[in-house]
C-alpha cells in the first residue's frame, strides 16, 4: 500500500504566516550545560533579587495537595485582597495569567480588525505589537526621542476616532526611563474619549517616588485608564504567572465576561495572597534593589559606560568607546563566565545592554566579569 506523501491541508491566517515569537530570554541551565559551568548567575529578565518570600514556599507547599482542585471562579479572594492593598474596590480589579493575559484581552474587547487602530511608541515591550497583530488590528507606533524620553505630543497627534487603545510602560522597558503624572494626565486630556490609556507599571513599585509618577490615585477619576501591574517583578513570582488590572468597574466587567476560566492557578494565587502579607520581605527587596541600582550605575560609570536613568529594578547601558567589544560580543563573553545579562537587538537597539538588578552578590560579580571584560 503507498503511503500518502501529500502535506496535510489546513490554513492559517495571513498575519500568522510571518508571525514572529516572543523572544524570552536565556536560562540559567541552558548556559550552565553550554560552558559547562557550576554557577550561573542571570541578570537578564528582571526577576526579583531576594527570590521568593518564604512566606509564599509556606504557602505553596500547605495547598500543594489541593492542586486537583480548580481555584474558585474569578479568584475573589485574590481580587478583595489587591483591591485593599490599594484602597479600591473588588469590582475594579481583575487577574490574570500574568499581566500578559489582561493586556490580550483589552485589545481583543476593544478594537474591531481593519476598523479601529492602537498606539504605542517604539520601541516598546513587545506584547503590544505581538498581541496587536494577532489580533489583526492596525498599530501605530511612535519613535522615542534621542534619549528614550516620550514625545507626547507626536503620540496624540497619530490618534484619531478609531484609536481604541494607546499602551505606555512607565517606568519603561528597557529604558527605565518613567513619565511624570502631569505628562500622563496630558495625554488622558488629549486623547480620544473613545480610547484608553493603558499605563503598565509593572515597575512602578521600584520608583524613588510613587506618587511622583503613578496615575493610581487618579484611577476613579478617569473611566478610560486602564493600570496593570504584576506579582512577577517586586513579589518575585515570575514562574507563577501572575499580573492584574485596576481600572473601572464597568471596564472589568467585559474583562471577567471573556477572560479564560481557570487562568489563575490555586497555587498562583495563594501565593499571591501570601505574598501581600509579606510586607516585610516586600520592603527588603525594594531596599535591595534600590541600593544595588545606585551601586551598579556608579561601578557601570566609573568604567566609562553610558547608563541610561532608571526607576526600574534594571539599567540600560552603552559600553565605553574605548574597548574593542560590540554589545554582542561583550554579551557572549560573560555568558561563557557564567553572567547572563540581556543584548536588545530584539528592541533594535544593536549598542545597548540592559542587566537586572540582582542580589548585593550578583552584583559585584557582574562588574568584576565586566572590569576583566573591558580591560
């Protein structure tokens, strides 16, 4: 019998033909099996310095055994316990499989393909754009300035009656670069009144000053902002995947209509809710943080680097002028010493490197490989 040879038959849509992942970065295994190295430390994708509190592994292993369980629906718990983190309603907050599921589902309740468009600036974190285009809606992107600040009023100007959204990251990956209160209630003034702002702060908790730069406060104020944040970054919870939305209740109601039953596991979101009681590991690893950020900006400037400002737990840098290493090369070099930072030819920016802030330890390492490095 001859065995049919024949490729199977199917299609896909045309916006998924050229469609290209979401780059994440390196693992700490995958380099310690490629240079056979003992100890690998990864700077590379923003994760918590401290790990995670052990308040939270407490947590975990108690409701370990209920894991056949599904969580309750909607996570209420969760949803009363950020809402009095914050001082807001239930009604206004809602969850998701990490902050990247909220983000998907506002653009898929939103905007109509081939009628409505959705803006942000470029370059930007790269789920928008993804996310957009599977959604087959029009983007519109906004060059940043020289030195990665926000041109607001180019971004107003590329809006019009059928942006239904306009995403802004503050502070900004992978800039760190964050935007003043007043710029970002500028931009809800000026806005369509059918389009709403997204502000994703899911670095808004490392900032020198909060209230500086948080539109938070003026949340009930506005029904077309939208504020998401995660329990990757701070509360150290990456593998979990965690985020949510604080936004209006009418807007989180259409949220909860379509989001995905389940997204949230029970393990996720009891140590979720463990991780807001934690408030004393929570201070500690901001004060860590915000230490080791001044420590790394100073060793990363005494060795000629350009640094970029940063309110985030990351730097973006340049390398000196002087050395002989491209951001490439400089990048594989300490992946063979067992350093994992991050190269964003991904972002387009083929000069640049950013590298998280870790612990006090990691730290040191990082500019010692570096100093060796460069010298």
């Amino acid at each position: 019998m001859s065995k049919n040879t024949q490729s199977p038959v199917f299609s896909v849509r045309p916006e998924i033909k050229d469609f290209s992942p979401y780059v994440a970065g390196l693992s700490i295994d995958e380099i310690r099996d490629k240079y056979k190295l003992e100890k690998v430390i990864k700077l590379a994708s923003n994760e918590a310095p401290l790990g995670t509190s052990p308040l939270v592994q407490k947590a975990v292993e108690k409701h370990l055994g209920f894991s056949f369980r599904y969580p309750q629906s909607g996570n209420p718990r969760l949803r009363e316990a950020i809402a009095k983190h914050y001082k807001l309603k239930p009604e206004q907050i809602v969850v998701g499989n990490g902050s990247d599921e909220v983000l998907d589902l506002l653009i898929r309740i939103s905007a109509v393909p081939k009628e409505h468009n959705i803006l942000t600036f470029k370059p930007c974190f790269s789920i928008y754009t993804l996310q957009t285009k599977l959604a087959g809606v029009e983007l519109r992107e906004v060059a940043l300035n020289s030195d990665f600040s926000f041109p607001l009023e180019k971004f107003v100007q590329e809006a019009d009656a059928n942006t239904r959204l306009a995403f802004i990251t503050s502070p900004d990956n992978p800039s760190g670069h964050t935007v003043a209160k007043a710029d970002l209630l500028f931009l809800l003034d000026k806005l369509p009144k059918t389009c709403l702002l997204v502000v994703d702060e899911a670095y808004m908790d490392f900032a020198d000053d909060e209230q500086k730069y948080s539109l938070l406060s003026e949340l009930d104020n506005h029904p077309n902002l939208v504020i998401c944040r995660t329990f990757s970054k701070s509360y150290g919870l990456a593998g979990l995947r965690i985020g949510y939305a604080m936004l209006s209740a009418e807007l989180a109601d259409y949220l909860q209509r379509v989001r995905l039953p389940f997204s949230v596991n029970i393990l996720a979101e009891e140590a979720a809710l463990a991780a807001l009681e934690d408030k004393t590991f929570y201070k500690l690893t901001l004060e860590t943080v915000h230490k080791g950020r001044v420590y790394l900006k100073e060793e990363l400037e005494k060795l000629g680097c350009k640094v970029y400002p940063s309110q985030a737990n990351f730097l973006m840098f340049q390398l000196p002028q002087s050395t002989k290493h491209t951001a490439l090369t400089l990048f594989e070099h300490l992946l063979s010493r067992g350093v994992i930072i991050r190269p964003l030819k991904s972002y387009n920016l083929l000069t640049h490197l950013r590298v998280s802030v870790g612990s006090p330890e990691e730290n040191v390492i990082f500019i010692q490989e570096l100093k060796k490095a460069l010298a």
